[in-house]
C-alpha cells in the first residue's frame, strides 16, 4: 500500500520475455515523510478478455463504458460506439464522426461530451448509436483535449489556453465562463493536458511542467491556489480516491501523491 503522501513507483520488468510480472519499487520522493524506502511488491498484470481491432488511422486515447455501450476517443478516426453485452465479441456500431479529431469523451445518459482537438468542444445525442446528431459546437481558441463534466458544467484543457469552464446545462446552447493559464506566482500554464476533480478543487497537468492546483467553486471566477511537482513533466494523471498518479515524462515514473484534507 501506497501511504497517503509523495512517493515515486518504479516498474521494472523482471521477465524477460514479457510484462507479465513486474517488480514495484516504493521511493520516497520531494521533501516528504520518508516512505518505506527499498520496499517492493511482486504483482501481475491482468490480461484482457477480448481484443478490437480499430481502424488504421485510430489513435486509441481514451473510452468509457455506460452501461454495455463504450464509447472509444480515436482521435483523427473520430468517435467510435461498440456493443459489448458480449466482452469476447465486441459489436461496432458507429465510427467516423468526422471531420473531428477526438481526444477525450464523456458520456452521461444519452448525451455525449467531446473533446476536439480541431478547437472545439462539442455536444452529440447518443440516443441510436447508428445516427449521432450534433446538438452543440462551441468553436475554441485551441484544441480541446481533456474534459470533465460535472453537475452541468464542463472543464476543459485547451493547451496554452489553460483551463477553461463551460456552462452545457442546455446541450444546445454552449456557453463559455472563465479561463485560466495566468497563475498567481507569476507563471503561465504552458500546456493543459489533463484534468481530474476532487470536489472544488481541478487539477491540471502541465506538459511542460507540474500540477496546477485550481479552486473552481465558482466555476466563472477559476482561482489558483499552488502549484505541486514543479520538476515533473506529466505524461498523464488520474485520481482515485484521496491519490494523485502522475506519470512523469522524464524518466518515466509513476509518482503517487496522498491529497489528504488539502488541496
């Protein structure tokens, strides 16, 4: 177990003719608590059930399942809708809706959230997998590529944009409420990638380097409260529960970061 705090997590194959077993190296890393330094952990990656073959042009970022429908980010291949009431035997039911480049996707109920890396971020009906049409399409300064959706508002990452918020209660009708890439040190947000929220508080990963912290209580007044791993260049992140995983870029490590009470 991971405690609640910074430490960097080494993965190194030990088989050599495959990923199969991999050995967890815990590290306490920053000026943190000193973690159990030297300790490791045998684990086993777990195979999947089925395999899906996309189309040539597909760059598979990202999907979500709701309920046995998954809905895959394919970047210049568009949005591709898969039955998978049978996980050995996927059922493509829709792909394509070009002309977008997809870099994120979030579903919820039958309307579908979309980040387009061709400047926008755009609303679609799900309803029939088989006709998609578009509700909304707000054209962005940059492309968009992650979103969270929460309670009627959508938080983007748009690059040197930064971090901007949207009001999407209504699909049809897209209105933008603030942005933020100016942050009260004095720095600027080079390059928003990734998103995650845990209650007011949005993080973004900088490709440049480190972790904006944002308080978006008022999702039309976006404050920044500090800056974290400032000597990380994040290649992704993802929340679970109160732990941070950032996947640092330089020297491809895996540093988990404890939130505790504080953002």
């Amino acid at each position: 177990m991971i405690a609640p705090d910074v430490y960097q997590v080494v993965l190194t194959p030990i088989d050599g003719r495959s990923l199969k077993l991999t050995e967890v190296t815990i590290t306490a890393a920053e000026d943190h608590e000193l973690g159990p330094a030297g300790s490791s952990q045998t684990v086993e990656v777990i195979s999947a059930s089925s395999m899906i073959e996309m189309d040539s042009t597909a760059e598979t970022l990202t999907s979500v399942t709701v309920g046995q429908v998954m809905y895959v980010a394919n970047g210049e291949a568009g949005l591709a809708i898969y039955d998978m009431a049978d996980v050995h035997n996927p059922v493509l039911l829709s792909s394509g809706q070009s002309p977008m480049n997809v870099r994120d996707v979030v579903v919820i109920g039958t309307t579908a959230y979309v980040a387009d890396e061709n400047n926008a971020l755009v609303i679609l009906n799900v309803i029939q997998p088989d006709f998609i049409p578009e509700l909304s399409r707000y054209q962005t300064s940059n492309g968009v590529v992650k979103l969270l959706v929460d309670d009627g508002i959508a938080y983007t990452a748009e690059g040197k944009s930064g971090l901007v918020s949207y009001d999407v209660s209504d699909p049809f009708n897209i209105s933008k409420l603030d942005s933020i890439s100016e942050l009260r040190n004095g720095e600027i947000l080079e390059d928003a990638r990734w998103l995650e929220k845990k209650g007011d508080i949005i993080y973004v990963a900088d490709s440049k380097g480190g972790i904006e912290v944002i308080n978006a209580s008022d999702p039309s007044d976006l404050k920044h409260v500090r800056s974290v791993l400032t000597d990380v260049r994040p290649n992704g992140m993802d929340l679970s529960g109160n732990v941070l995983y950032v996947v640092n870029r330089s020297g491809r490590r895996l540093i988990a970061m404890g939130l505790g009470n504080n953002p």
